[in-house]
C-alpha cells in the first residue's frame, strides 16, 4: 500500500467557509467509504457533546444522517481524491475509531496532507502513526481519544505537519 502524494498533499481551500465554520474553530475529520459500525461511527456522537471542535464527517448516507446530531457536519462519500485531499488539509485533527483496520490509508492520507492522526489501537491502524505524528488509544477508550484530540488542537497543528508529512513520504509514498 502506498498514498499518492501528488494528489494527497497539503491542499488550501475555502472549504470551512463554505460548510459556514468559524475561521478559528478547530476541526475533527472522520472519513469512511462505508460507516459500517466497525468503523466507530458512535465514538463521534460522543465526541460531538465538546464544543471546542467541529466533527465533520465523510461517507455519510442518507439513511444514517437522519441519526447524527445537527452539530455534526455530515458529507457524502466523494471519489474525488483531489476534493478529500482538501478536506484532510482543513482539518486540524483526522480521528480514526476503528475496531477493524488492516493498514489504515485514510490516516496515511491525512498525514500526508499535514494533518495529525489519533486512532485506536487495532490492527494495522497503530503502525501509521508515530511520536509526533499523532497519538494511539487504547480500543474503545473514546475519553483517551478525545483528550489527544485535545492536546493536538492545544498544541496546533503546525506542530505535527511536517513530520506527518516527512513520515508518508519516506515509508508510504
């Protein structure tokens, strides 16, 4: 497995505007073709109850929209690696509560476009995020998940960018 990082790169956009986000409002992105529940979907209800961010979601049907809480901004699969490159870039944080992942290539592919990961430990999700690319929780402990989303946003970004970044390029590129 390998990410394109011609296509998954730092991307700017007017992307926050556009979903009428707060310029400074931090954002926690979740990506899926399918969320199926493996994929953790309950973990970002909970974590939707802290202001300090928003959750943006990708790969949502129309089926499960009716159950996610309106403070959660939900978006439709999309194919358009460009258009995903571009959301992984305007979040601050990529979170990742999965319980089933082989090699996760949604966190490589946010890292690769500077943007820190914070996953579950399970399967192959651990071995794409290291010191200072993000953090790794234990399986199903959403508070330890939420406090390394918290300290990411504290620290900022920029401070995990390039070695997201540096990292995808030298092991996955």
């Amino acid at each position: 497995n390998g990410v394109n990082i011609d296509t998954f790169k730092p991307t700017p956009s007017k992307l926050k505007a556009q979903l009428g986000i707060s310029s400074n409002k931090p954002v926690v992105l979740g990506v899926a073709s399918i969320w199926a529940e493996h994929r953790g979907l309950k973990h970002f209800l909970s974590l939707s109850e802290d202001s300090t961010y928003q959750i943006v979601l990708i790969g949502i049907d129309d089926n499960q929209k009716k159950d996610i809480p309106d403070n959660i901004i939900t978006i439709a699969r999309t194919s358009n690696q460009e258009e995903l490159a571009a959301y992984y870039s305007m979040a601050d944080v990529y979170a990742n509560p999965t319980y089933l992942e082989t090699l996760s290539m949604t966190n490589l592919e946010a890292q690769a476009c500077g943007t820190p990961v914070v996953t579950f430990r399970s399967g192959g999700a651990p071995e794409t995020v290291d010191i200072g690319t993000g953090f790794v929780v234990e399986q199903g402990d959403i508070s330890s998940m939420h406090e390394a989303i918290l300290r990411i946003i504290r620290d900022g970004k920029s401070k995990y960018s390039m070695k997201c970044i540096e990292r995808v390029h030298h092991l996955f590129d």
